[in-house]
C-alpha cells in the first residue's frame, strides 16, 4: 500500500514482459524461418491427415479437385491397398519368405512417401483448394488431430523459446521466484492476521458471553435491583454499539482504500491494453510484409525449381536415350562376342586339325626317307654284292688253265 503508483506501473509492465515473451518482437530472421517451416508443417499435416477421408469421398470431390489430383489419390489408394495386403500376408505367412517381404515392404513404403509428397505438391498448389478441402472434408481421425494438436503445442513452445534470451529466462525465473516468495510472505500475513481476528472474535465472544452470564446471575441473584441491571445492560450495549460503528467506520476505510488502489490498477491495465493494442498493429504491420516477402521468395523458388525440373527432364531424356542406345550396343557386342568365340573355337579346332596333319605328314616324311634310305643302301649292297660274286667267278677260272 506504501508503493507509488508510478513504480507499481513499471513493476506491473516488466511482470507482463517476463511472463508473456510473445509480447517480445523477434528480431531475428532465422527465428521466422523456423516458426515459417513449423507452420508449414503444420498445414501439410493437416492436409495429409484430411487424405483419407477425401479418398472415401473420391466421387463427391472428383470435380473440385481435377483429374491429375484425382489420379494421384486413385494412385495414393492402390498403394496404400497393397501395403494393408503386404501387411496382412506378412503376418498369416511362413517364416521362409519373411526377407522377400520385408524388402518388398521397404519398396512399397518408399513409393507410398513418394505418393503422399506428391499429392500435397499438387494440393499446396492451390491455396484455395486446400481452404475449401478443410471446409468440406473437416472429420479427421482422433490419433492425427492429437499429433497435430501436439505438432501446434510444439510450435509454441518453439517460439517462446526462440523468442525468450537466456538473459530473459533467468529474469523471468528470478521474478518468477520473487513472485512466490511474496506470495509465501503475504499468506502468511494473511494466516497471522485472521488468525488475531479469530482470537479477538473469540475473546470478545468470551466477554459477551461472561457478560451474560453475570447478567443472568444478578437477575437471579438480585431481583430488587433489575433496574440498575437494566442500566447497565444498556450500558453495555452502548460501549458495544460505540465499537462496532467504530470498526465499521474503520472497514469502510480499508474499503475505501481498496477501492482507491482497484481504481488506479483499472487505469494501468487501460494504458496497458492501449500500449499493447499498438504493439499488435506494429507486429501486424511486419507480419504482412514478411508474409509478402515470403510470398515472393516462394514464387522465385518455383520459378527456379521449374527451371531446375525442365533442365533435369531434358538430362533424363538424353540419359534414357543413351541408355537404351547402350542397351543395343551391349547387345550387339554380346552376339558379337558369341560369333567370336564360335570362330575362336573352329580356328582352334581347325589349327588343331593342321598340326595333327602336319605332324603326320612330318612322321610319313621321315618315314618316307627312312625307307628310301633304307631301299638305296639295299640297293647299293646288291650291286657291290654281284660284282663282288663276279671278281670270284673270274679268279676261278684263271686258276683252271
């Protein structure tokens, strides 16, 4: 009560500062680039938690939604149809095939992300399709609104952090502490004070009953002087009447006090409310520029990324095409490889063919002279043999005459 006003203004505006740090301006362009993805995230969570639903009523939002969307949510279906199949099969089967269909799984789950990017891509697309989706298609299952739900409590979090310096935290624990401590010393006070009140009350309730008694005692005791009983019974109720108008005039001095106070805080928490309501256009204000500047920067990054895509879609032609170019090739090359091993073979077989040959022409040859060798030194020895038998012949005869 002993306080200024002026510096219950300033403790009562540092208090709202610490214990609201949304109150705080970020000044850090990271920090909305985060609280940006966040909400991002948000809004793809919901609009993937509303897909199963728009698929049930495929027929009823066929015309809002167009045939590539449509087609995409027929695709989205087929896939997550084979999945709840896979699944299924995976637990009735045999242990033998468990590998197979755990790879098969991986698959399918990879092409069912893929899906499920791909029919957000084209539903962010369209900023007015998403509202009306969200309007129309509003039932979402009770574990995806809890994840969402959970997802948003995360996002504040997020900010507050991102948004509170560790200078501030220990200025909102340090108040936070000093808070509650008083709170501990005004409970406290509170407690003492009624508990003097209670023993007054009962001390007083004491005498007046002690009084009564009394009373009783000389109107039994003392009929004859009921007269000045009769005083000072008025008497007393004077003196009681004097000191209840006396703590009622002090009751309705506190009150006037209180009063006094609750009106001055009625007045801080007006200039508050004026102060704050202008910070809230200010940040208003930004929040509309930076949503524009994101705007604009989410438009240079389509341009760009479709830029990017048409590039990639012509690289990915030009390696299809030389892909099935080398497809023919190595084809080519491998019957190409098949004759020429074949006519590796018949040379080999036909080199084969002329060494066996040559070899047999080589042992006929040596043959061949061998017994031609043979047949002259024949011949020879017949020759020197006959002319050998005629000298003999000769000498015979000279030795007759």
């Amino acid at each position: 009560k002993g306080m200024a006003t002026p510096e219950k203004a300033t403790i009562t505006l540092d208090a709202m500062k610490m214990l609201d740090p949304r109150q705080l301006k970020p000044d850090s362009i990271e920090t909305e680039r985060i609280i940006t993805v966040l909400d991002e995230t948000i809004a793809k969570l919901e609009l993937s938690s509303l897909i199963p639903c728009i698929i049930n009523s495929l027929d009823r939002f066929a015309d809002m939604l167009g045939p590539e969307i449509t087609n995409s949510l027929i695709e989205h279906q087929k896939l997550s149809n084979e999945m709840e199949h896979l699944l299924a099969s995976s637990e009735e089967g045999d242990t033998m095939r468990a590998e197979e269909q755990r790879g098969c799984l991986c698959l399918l789950e990879q092409r069912l992300k893929c899906s499920v990017r791909n029919v957000l891509r084209l539903l962010l697309a369209n900023p007015s399709l998403c509202q009306a989706l969200k309007y129309e298609a509003w039932a979402r299952e009770s574990p995806a609104e809890v994840f969402i739900k959970a997802f948003g409590e995360f996002r504040n979090f997020m900010l507050e952090t991102l948004l509170t310096s560790p200078v501030e935290e220990e200025e909102k624990i340090q108040f936070m502490e000093d808070i509650s401590l008083q709170i501990k010393k005004n409970t406290e006070a509170i407690t003492a004070l009624q508990a003097e009140l209670a023993a007054a009350i009962q001390t007083q309730e004491e005498e007046i009953h002690m009084k009564d008694n009394v009373i009783k005692d000389l109107k039994n005791g003392m009929q004859d002087l009921a007269a000045d009983c009769k005083a000072g019974i008025q008497q007393i109720k004077q003196e009681g009447e004097k000191q209840r108008e006396e703590e009622l005039q002090a009751s309705q001095a506190r009150c006037a006090r209180l009063q006094q106070d609750i009106q001055q805080l009625g007045a801080q928490l007006n200039a508050l409310v004026l102060e704050h309501r202008a910070s809230e256009l200010a940040l208003r204000k930004r929040k509309c520029r930076v949503e524009m500047e994101i705007v604009n920067w989410i438009q240079k990054y389509d341009t760009d990324m479709g830029e990017k895509q048409a590039e990639y879609e012509e690289v990915d032609a030009a390696y299809t095409e030389e892909k099935a170019q080398l497809s023919l090739l190595m084809e080519k090359h491998a019957v190409l490889l098949q004759e020429y091993s074949q006519i590796e073979e018949e040379r080999r077989i036909h080199q084969k063919k002329e060494e066996q040959a040559l070899k047999e022409l080589t042992t006929k040859t040596l043959a061949a002279i061998r017994i031609q060798a043979f047949w002259r030194g024949y011949l020879v020895r017949s020759v020197f043999k006959s002319k050998r038998k005629k000298k003999k012949k000769g000498k015979g005869k000279k030795v007759k005459k």
